[in-house]
C-alpha cells in the first residue's frame, strides 16, 4: 500500500514515471538522456557505457538534424568515449577513423 517505502507512486506517467522511480531510489542519473540539451553539464564518468551509448546516438540525431554546433569541444567529448583505434562505418559504408 501507500505506507510502504518500497513502492512508489509516481505522479507522471509512462518514461517519466521510470525517471522519477530512479530518482526517488537513487539508482542513477534521474534525467532522461533526451532531456540532455548540453552534454558538457554532465561527466562522462558518472555513466555507465549504455548511458554512453544513448548519449552518442541522441548526440548523432542532434548532429544531423543540425541542432549540435560544430565545435572542438563537442567533437573532443563524443571522441573520448570511443577506443583510440575505433571507425565509424555510415550508413552508405564509407569507413572514418573516430580519432
């Protein structure tokens, strides 16, 4: 019921609801990577390598989509959660160094 400190009772609905229970039992990072507009406000070593993940491909839909501006410091900070020697294969196979 209601007096148990296990259960919660969200006040949002669908992912929100999800966001809210991390928070509340303080299991991560309570935002939801979409709601990230700037990515240098949060450090990269308070996430786990999924979170590292959506946060590349949110950042490769903002990229497209122009929404990112294109600066050293954006490029530098995707760049270093990628292995040194790792590519970039696009979608028409064109290959790229990530580094």
């Amino acid at each position: 019921g209601k007096s148990n400190p296990n259960i919660i009772h969200a006040t949002e609905r669908c992912a929100v609801r999800i966001i809210q229970a991390i928070d509340n039992f303080g299991l991560g990072p309570s935002i939801s990577p979409r709601d990230v507009r700037d990515f240098s406000e949060r450090k990269l070593d308070t996430f786990r390598l999924c979170y590292a993940i959506v946060k590349f491909y949110l950042f490769d839909e903002r990229w497209q989509r122009a929404e990112v501006e294109k600066s050293e410091q954006c490029t530098q900070e995707i760049r270093s959660v990628f292995y040194t020697l790792g590519i970039f294969v696009h979608d028409s196979g064109v290959k790229q160094p990530l580094h």
